[in-house]
C-alpha cells in the first residue's frame, strides 16, 4: 500500500483525530473484500469510511478514472467532494450531475479526474457520449444506493455497470437496512458491516436523575439548563398547559425558551419549530408530540420534566438525543413523592445542580419574518443576496434560512438585527416590497 502512510496528514487535514470504529472496520473490509454492503446511520461518518481507502486503492501512475462514486443527489456528491478536497490528497475529483453545464464537465473530464462522483443519469450520458474511458475503473461505490432505488435510478445504474469492465470492488452504503440489492449490481454475498443501531445499543445515552425539593419542579429545572453550559435542551412534560407554564416561568426568569404542543395551531407550531432549529430560542418545551418525527437537530440534552407513563414514550423521547453515533444525556428530573415506574431503574447516578444559578448565554440569533416565500418567486439565494447587499449583513451573520410557501424565515445574529432592519426598510427585494420584522415569539395567549 504506497500510500498508507499518508493517511495520518489526511486526519490532520481533516482535523480529526481518529476514526471510529465503523470507518475503521469499513477501512479494512473495503481494502481486503470485493463485495462489500455498508450500513450506518446518516451523519456517522460514512463518506469518510470509503474515501481513506479508496485513497489506498488508487494508483498514482495510472491515467485516468479509477474509482467511480455514484450518488443520487447533486447535494450528496458536492458533499463527498468537499470532502476528498479536504483531504489535500494529490489526486484529482470531479462531479457531475444534471442541470450542472455539460460543457463544463466535458472539459473537466477531458483532463480525467482519479475519482468521479456523479449521479446515475448524468454518469450514464457521459459513458454514452464516451466523454471518460472506462477502462481503468477499478472500484465502484453506490452510496446511499437505497435512495437511488427509491428514485428509480435503475436502468441508468444498470446500463452504467455494465459498461465497467475492470471493476473489481464494490461497495454499497446505506443508511437502512434490509434492502433488497439488485442483481445487476453483481454484489453477491457482500460482506455486510452493520453499524444501525438498534434501540437497545443506544449505549452512548447516559441518564441521570435530578432530585427536585419542591414539588413544583421549575426551580430545579432552571437550575438544571444553568447547569449545561449554555448547551439547548428539549424538556418533556405531559400536558399541553404544563408546557405554556414551563415555558413562560423560565422566559420570565431570563432562558430564552418556547413551547410546543397539539393545541396550537400549524402556523404557531411551525414558527416555534423555526426558532429552536435556526438557534433562536436554545429550550424548546413539549409534549410528546415532538417525540416522533420531529424535524430537529440532534440534541446533547434531553429533560423530563415529567415522566411519561409508558416505557415506549419514555425511548422515543431519549430518541431525541445520542443518534448516530454522538452521545447525549437523559434527565429525571424526580420529587420524592411521586409513583415510582417499573420501566425506570432509579439506581442511575445523582446529578447535584443546586447551586447552579449562571444564566445560559442569550441564543446568537434573532428569528427575522419574510411576508413571501417560494409561491411569491423567493428562493434562499434571493434573501442572501438582498439581506448581505441591502442589508449589510456579512458572511457569519446570516444563519438558517427557511422559505414556505408564503413566507420565509431567517436567523440572523442579534446584535447585527437593528441595522439590517434599518437598512433595507425602503427597499425592495425582486422589484417587491415586503415586510420584513422580527419575528413574534410564540408565548401564551392571555385568556
């Protein structure tokens, strides 16, 4: 292996310091087995696990494309790019992919990249113009190849393979098990590394209890968020009117935090989902509406408040945190008197949080409210360009932007809101004036 003792300047380029135990098992099965089916979960660290050997496979005196990485999004591919650049390796990459110039990758091409990354129809009109040759592709990689099943790449997958003569590994990588794979991919009896995790190994969950005093457990909840180092939190309760008190008594007490449940109405629910994603509001407090599907980042820090009553609630709300492979803690927050549960082993380790009283650091952003969105001709890029150029804002200052159908949203940071709001009050964005303010907060309705 003439480039094994490269990898180290790899990590460094990187900035990791070692990999994890599925990169490093795939490693070693990608390098030493034809067939290989790699499954793990999104975010795990996957386009990492091929790449560093495919980088061992190639061959610096060989001429043109030699691993083949197909994909089945544009997004997907850029990202598996960014990576291998990343990598500072000295070998060439390229992407192709629909809607991208064809010219331009034609000219790319004709200087042929060491790995080629591209999706399946775009891949497919390329070996049919006979832009690249095909000849030295050694390895071919299908990643997130249940995706590409699921878009009905099959035909230009298939037509694709066939024309690889030389291939003499592939590597399959998804992120769901039990799938079928296709004959034509010629993977029989692949060696299958599976590193989904199955509810019971979630073993990077730690719990603990927090022992309340009081019966009314806010004190020791605002104790609790003072003590997580400024790090956001998901808080589960068990009633709709719990989650407004909640959410209220730690807003008067100086947290940024809002509520979420099932009596709100969709605008109200989407616009506190909004706040706590883009990092406006760092505690989101809920029933367990949000214990299933919830479109939210993975959380480090998830509370009970309250217990629920079922073991099932109690796994899919712990859902919420220690994904992948990240790690992340479960509180019980517990006063004495309560029902003691037969699903909850009460040995687990005491976490003290008394005297923890240091505020959390306000969020960095401040949600700002765009009254159009994509059925009024607005994409992200509109409201970029329009808050950077007329708003001033620089690169950092701008944080997620979401566009619905009639309206938009966009984090930006706080102390940059009252210029930008200055800046562009005469303006207009697309030839259209909108209104553009900060963003209500969803707080309780006052009866």
């Amino acid at each position: 292996m003439t480039n094994h003792h490269h990898s180290n300047n790899i990590l460094l380029n990187l900035g990791i310091d070692s990999l994890n135990e599925m990169q490093l098992s795939a490693q070693e099965t990608i390098l030493n087995d034809r067939n290989v089916l790699l499954l793990s979960p999104t975010g795990s660290g996957k386009t990492l696990a091929f790449l560093l050997p495919i980088f061992e496979l190639l061959d610096e005196y060989t001429a043109g494309v030699q691993c083949l990485i197909l994909v089945p999004s544009r997004e997907l591919g850029l990202q598996i790019e960014q990576v291998w650049k990343k990598m500072g390796t000295a070998y060439k990459v390229n992407v192709c992919y629909g809607g991208h110039s064809i010219e331009t990758e034609i000219k790319n091409l004709s200087n042929p990249p060491a790995v080629l990354i591209g999706t399946p129809g775009r891949i497919a009109d390329h070996i049919d113009r006979g832009t690249f040759k095909v000849d030295r592709i050694q390895t071919l990689i299908l990643d997130e190849f249940d995706k590409s099943l699921q878009l009905g790449f099959h035909e230009q997958m298939s037509f694709i393979i066939s024309r690889l003569p030389k291939l003499n590994k592939r590597v399959l990588v998804s992120a769901t098990s039990g799938i079928e794979i296709p004959r034509y991919t010629q993977v029989v009896h692949p060696t299958v590394l599976d590193f989904i995790p199955s509810e019971e190994e979630k073993v990077n969950l730690s719990m603990k209890m927090v022992v309340s005093k009081e019966k009314d457990k806010i004190g020791s909840l605002f104790n609790l968020i003072c003590s997580l180092k400024s790090q956001s939190a998901l808080i589960f309760c068990n009633h709709r009117d719990a989650a407004e008190r909640i959410s209220d008594s730690l807003n008067e007490k100086g947290i940024y935090a809002t509520y979420y449940h099932g009596g709100m109405d969709q605008d109200e629910r989407e616009r506190a989902l909004i706040q706590f994603r883009n990092g406006s509001v760092s505690y989101l407090v809920t029933t367990d509406l949000a214990a299933r599907g919830l479109d939210i980042p993975e959380m480090k820090h998830v509370i009970h408040y309250h217990l629920p009553s079922k073991e099932d609630e109690f796994t899919h709300r712990n859902g919420r945190t220690a994904r992948m492979l990240a790690t992340g803690t479960a509180y019980l927050i517990i006063h004495e008197s309560e029902k003691k549960l037969e699903y909850i082993d009460y040995d687990m380790p005491v976490l003290k949080v008394d005297n923890a009283n240091t505020l959390p650091k306000p969020p960095e952003f401040q949600t700002i409210y765009i009254s159009g969105g994509k059925k009024n001709k607005l994409n992200k890029i509109d409201i970029v360009g329009f808050f950077s150029q007329k708003g001033k804002l620089e690169k950092g200052d701008l944080g997620l932007i979401e566009v619905k159908d009639f309206i938009s949203f966009a984090a930006v940071k706080f102390n940059k809101v009252k210029d930008l709001l200055q800046n562009i009050r005469d303006e207009k964005m697309k030839g259209k004036k909108f209104k553009i303010e900060v963003a209500r907060k969803v707080v309780k309705k006052e009866e």
